[in-house]
C-alpha cells in the first residue's frame, strides 16, 4: 500500500473516532441493536438446531427399524432461512422407491412468531402429518403425552398444541390454556392441547401444527427439513440406508462424502 492509501487510512480512522465521540450515545445505541440483533439470530438458529437434534436423536433411539433423512450442516434458523438445497417432494419419492422403505414421513421444523395478550415471542414449529397411521407414528416417537386438551389429528387445520412451558409460564402475562386463541405468523389459531412436562427443554416450548396449516403462514411450497423412514426389516435397515443414500447422491450428482444431506 503506498503512503498516500495510508494516510488516507488513518484520516478516515481519525474521523471516525471524532464521528463516535461526537454522537456517543447514539453511536453505542446503534451499537447495542446491532449487538442485540445478532444474538437473537444465533439463538433462534441454536434452538432449531437443538429441536433438529431431538428429533432425528429419538428416530435413531426408539427403535431399530427407524430411519431420519435431512440436510447437512443447515440449521434450522428464522422464517425465511434456507439449505444450499433443501429436501423436497421429489427427494421424498425416491426414498420412498427404494426396497425394503415401508413409508416414509416428511417433517417441516421451523422459527415462527406467537403472539397472545399483546405479547410477541419467537418458538420452534414441527409439523404434523394429514395421515392417522403417519401421525400416530410421530407420536410415538416423541414420547410425550397429553396433559390437557387432546393432541391434533389428522382432519385438523387452524389448531395447535403447545409444550407445558406455555401454560406454565408467565411470558405473554396472561395464562395460555386449552380453547385459548393466538396468533402464529400473524394467524390466528387455538390451542387445543398442551404436552405434559417434559426432561428436554425442547418439546416444552415446541409448537405442533399441520403441515398444511405450516406451509400456509410460511409460504412454504416444496421444502421438507426431515425425513422419517421405516423400513420393513430391521435387520436390513443398514442396507436401506445405503440405497437410499447411493439414490439420492446419484440424483444430486454428488461423490462420495460430498452429499449435503445425512
């Protein structure tokens, strides 16, 4: 660099400083928002990531003939966030072609908004499936019951069920019970069932809806975050989750550990 883009440098560091001593309160102000607003995205990326692990840790715990599918290195962040190439319908039918795959069950886990008594906060969404068999499956493998109210089910659309935490917390400074009505995403929906106290922080403060109602306040079209298979056999589990890798890395024209997908 030449003397001249040095001091050029050091004029522009010098009025900076002059800038920040001048506007001091308004320069920390700015600086706190800026501060602020990048924790907030951090925390609402970790909690997705944490929600992600739960549920593909519970498909990979509770039984030996259950498979979970998602995207590699992702995250699951704020409305609006994306993968370099997020699972899709047509990802979902070549699993779902692949020998020894019973069915397979497309999850959507995402940041939304609550609001309830004038009050906003952020919480991490799972979708629930239209179908009584594949639901039914999902309940299973969350292992967490009813506590009041009823879970949702299949027909249900404009409904949710919340974690314990809701009811037992005093953010929205009013109790949220069963048949109380929220906002998600600027919607309005009702609680018709909260989750009985949980060991993971996670499923306390998730939020349970249908898929479809999910895609609706989202804009959501083709985009799955996991995928929850079971296959006929358990003793050949480990051979369909080397089919049904080899399909997907052979459809993405990805080499071998360099798939963005696990």
């Amino acid at each position: 660099m030449t003397t001249e883009g040095v001091k050029m440098l050091l004029d522009y560091f010098s009025l900076a400083l002059r800038n920040l001593k001048k506007r001091g309160i308004r320069s920390w102000l700015t600086m706190l928002g800026i501060f602020l607003g990048i924790a907030a995205v951090v925390s609402l990326i970790s909690l997705g990531n944490a929600l992600q692990t739960a549920i593909t840790g519970q498909f990979g715990t509770l039984d030996p003939d259950k498979l979970a599918i998602q995207n590699t290195g992702t995250g699951f962040g704020p409305p609006g966030s994306t993968a370099p190439k997020k699972l899709a319908e047509h990802d979902l039918e070549i699993i779902d072609s692949v020998p020894g795959v019973e069915f397979a069950i497309p999850r959507l886990i995402r940041e939304v908004e609550i609001e309830y008594n004038d009050v906003a906060r952020f919480s991490t969404a799972g979708s629930l499936p239209p179908d009584e068999e594949h639901l039914e499956i999902i309940y299973d493998v969350m292992n967490v019951g009813i506590e009041s109210g009823k879970g949702i089910e299949a027909s249900d659309r404009g409904v949710v069920v919340l974690g314990n935490d809701f009811a037992a917390s005093d953010d929205f400074e009013k109790k949220i019970r069963v048949g109380t009505k929220i906002k998600i995403q600027n919607e309005d929906f009702e609680v018709v069932g909260i989750l009985e106290l949980s060991g993971s922080f996670i499923w306390n403060s998730v939020i349970l809806m249908q898929e479809e109602d999910m895609k609706k306040i989202l804009n959501i079209e083709d985009e799955i975050d996991v995928i929850a298979v079971q296959v006929e056999d358990e003793k050949r589990i480990e051979q369909a989750a080397k089919e049904i890798e080899r399909k997907l890395r052979k459809d993405r024209d990805q080499k071998l550990g360099e798939e963005d997908f696990s």
